[in-house]
C-alpha cells in the first residue's frame, strides 16, 4: 500500500488529481530533472487514464512555464495511443525541443514472497522533435503511440515518466564599444568580461549595464585572448605576443608572463590552471613558468578555439587548411571527437568555438550553413547531442528574417546555474540554458 501511495502522488504531482476527484484545480508545476523536466502519465491496470496532465513544466530561467497537454489517450491491448501538445508561455525562445518516454513503472497487488517490479526503460519509437517555439506559440496536437505496457489484471496502476529537453535561449544584448570582440568569460558573481580588438580593452558588465560597461584593463595592445581566474580575480590578457599582462585587483600596473612563444587564446580551467594557445598546439603554466605546448593538429595548422576541464582534458577546434574538426587531447596524441546522432550533431563539421559545462558536458558553437544547421549545440559527456539552436533560431532570437545570415560565435563561456553565454561577432551576448 506504501509503494501505491507513493506512485499515486508521483502522478498527482506531475499531472494534476486523478479522474473522478471532482473540481480540478489549476495545473500544478513540474520542477527540472537533471535530463529533462519531468512529468508522469498515470493509468489503471486495465487501462484507464487516471492522471494526464495538462502540466506546467518550469523551465529553468524562465518567466512562465512550458505547457504540455495530452488528449485523446486510448489503450488498445499494451499499446497507448494519443495526441501531445507544447506551449511556450515561458518568455524565452525555446530550441531544440525533444519529448520522450524514460520509464514505466507497475504496482501489482501484493503477493508474499514476491518483489515489487522495478522500472522499466520506455521510449517512443522517435523522441517527439518540436524544433523551436518563440514566446506564445504552440504546437499543434501531434499524434504519438507507445508500446508495450505492462497492463493486467493483478496490476493496480502503470506511472509513465516523461521529460522534455532542449535550451531556453535569452534575447540578445547590444554591448557598448564591443567592436571586433575577441574573448568572453565571467567571473563568480556572473559578470561579463569582453575583450574587444577595436578598441583595444577589456571591458567588464552585466545584462543590465552593457549600455554602459565598465574599462576592466587596457592592454598594451588590442587583446587577442581572455582568461578570469575565479579564485582570485586575476584577468590574464594575450595580445598575440610571448607576454600574458595579468590584471589583479589592487594593482596600477600589470604583470607580465613569459609563455616563450606567441600565443593567442586563454582560458582558466575549474582548478586554476592557466594554458594558452600557440599556433597548432596548447601549452600550460605551472604557476609563473610555461610548459611545452602539446601539438593537437599537424605543423601549420591553428587552434581557434579550446577549454580544459578540472581533470586537465583539453578539447579544441583546430583549423588545418580549409577544414575544421574538433579533437581531444589525449595521452597517446590528438584525435578527433566524435559524437552521437541527433539534433544539433552536425556542429561538429563546422566548429568554431568550444567550452566545457561545470558538469562535464562540451558546448559547441559552429557556422550554419542552412536554416536548419546547428550554430549551437550542448554534448552530454558520452558525447549525444542535448539541446541544439539552429541558425533559423538565432535568426529569430535576433529579428532577422529566416534566410538572413546571422553573425557567428565568437566565444563561449559559462555562467552560473548551468548558462552559457554566447558572444557574436557583431558584439551581442545572448544565454542558452539546458533542460
């Protein structure tokens, strides 16, 4: 009776009271699982829905709530057919839109001597792909069926659980004096930090200031690099050159770091480690001294872009001639990465930019060659492609017609609670965070 308790009020949270309980009140909200935010179908052992929704699913960063609503749902036999709907009252751009089935779970009636059945692995034949729904849009009803169910007669209720993932995506911000942007990152508190070649500063913001942000160094010449060490605050600038001028509060005047050779991009690992990059390969500093730089690509080719995790695992898109690929540094050499299929995969063939997640998942930004091609795709750690922004999307996001060209990434960089910051060639910042 525990474990039917138990299951009951699953359901009743994440799809409303049960059939028959008389007035319905308003839909209650369903808070983010870790892959996804969750919702649960729960039907009788011989087939009777008794909770189906509708559900407000929270969709974290958002204003209001992502609606899913099911009619018309039939059992014939083990298999449930009905039809699904999303509406985006959230505020924000959602992308990528994917819904599926994760589990079922049976109550059987209790029986000495034998287990109560665990969860079962429950998947549509296709995750239902929305694609992109702007603020105030809906989907139509969509048909969908799923199969087999395990229905009967010592069976009491069957609890369904599924998620809805994708990115909710922010609307653009304009930064003053952004021109020819180079580098992003953020510190602790969330506050951006742009790097900008045209007028040869970094320059310090947040959302609500980029009209007006703030001169957080000037280097000796325009800024080809960034890196904030968190722990510190020390603002570590590359100009191309073999000195890293590092920026600390407190200080008039800038410290200077020999890497020994030119080098370009930086960036700050969660352990503090500083690397560099130089030409084909990506080099470290054990405090004030340089390391090697470890070749990711053959000689003559160029790191563009790349980041490191806490464990030291370098990941970065290398050009060699006209191609570009994105590749990991791994003790027996450089090799490239490779991902599932899916939604957004395709960032893989045109990278530009990359940075890891605080939870080890890899962002990709890349041109788009069509409408339809991804320009920004988040990777779990086994490397599936988890929410994706097309370049119809970002079309959308910034006011442009469809078949417009939109600007491409500059840099990423993480914010807090799971964002991430985009930088755009034309010097506008937009937010994606997965759900």
């Amino acid at each position: 009776m525990t474990r039917l308790s138990a299951l009951l009020a699953v359901a009743a949270l994440a799809g409303g009271p049960l059939a028959g309980a008389g007035a319905r009140p308003a839909p209650p909200e369903v808070v983010a699982a870790p892959d996804g935010l969750a919702f649960a179908l729960a039907l009788g052992g011989g087939g009777q829905v008794l909770a189906s929704g509708p559900y407000l699913l929270r969709v974290p960063g958002a204003e209001g709530p992502l609606r899913l609503e099911m009619a018309r749902l039939a059992v014939d036999g083990a298999r449930l057919r009905g039809e699904l709907r999303l509406s985006n009252d959230s505020g924000s751009l959602l992308s990528g839109l994917e819904l599926d089935f994760r589990s079922v779970t049976p109550t059987v009636r209790a029986v000495p001597g034998r287990a109560a059945p665990e969860p079962l692995p429950l998947a549509l034949p296709r995750p239902l792909s929305v694609g992109e729904l702007l603020p105030g849009e809906a989907t139509p009803f969509v048909p969908f069926e799923i199969a087999p169910l395990p229905l009967g007669e010592d069976v009491t209720v069957v609890v369904l659980l599924g998620a809805v993932t994708g990115l909710a995506v922010s609307p653009p911000i304009a930064v003053e004096g952004a021109l020819r942007p180079t580098a992003l990152d953020t510190d602790r508190s969330g506050r951006l930090y742009v790097a900008t070649a045209g007028v040869g500063r970094v320059l310090r913001l947040t959302a609500a200031s980029a009209a007006t942000p703030a001169e957080a160094a000037r280097p000796s010449a325009p800024p080809t690099g960034m890196a904030l060490r968190r722990r510190d605050h020390g603002l570590f600038v590359a100009t191309g050159g073999a000195t890293v001028e590092v920026y600390r509060p407190g200080r008039t005047r800038p410290a200077a770091l020999d890497a020994g050779r030119p080098v370009t991009l930086l960036r700050v690992d969660a352990s503090g480690v500083l690397r560099a990059a130089s030409g084909n390969g990506v080099l470290a500093f054990d405090e004030a001294k340089a390391g090697p730089p470890r070749p990711l690509g053959p000689e003559g080719s160029e790191v563009l872009s790349f980041d490191a995790d806490a464990r030291g695992r370098v990941r970065a898109v290398v050009r060699n001639g006209e191609t570009r690929r994105v590749v990991a540094s791994e003790a027996a050499g450089a090799s490239p990465v490779a991902a599932g299929r899916g939604p957004g995969a395709d960032a893989l063939d045109a990278p530009r930019a990359v940075r890891f997640a605080a939870d080890g998942a890899l962002w990709i930004a890349a041109d788009g060659p069509t409408p339809e091609s991804a320009v920004l795709t988040r990777f779990s750690p086994n490397g599936e492609p988890r929410g994706t922004l097309p370049r119809l999307g970002l079309a959308l996001l910034l006011g442009k017609d469809e078949e417009a060209g939109v600007p491409p990434a500059v840099d990423l960089a993480p914010g807090p609670d799971g964002l991430l910051w985009v930088l755009l060639e034309s010097g506008a910042l937009f937010g994606a965070r997965p759900f």
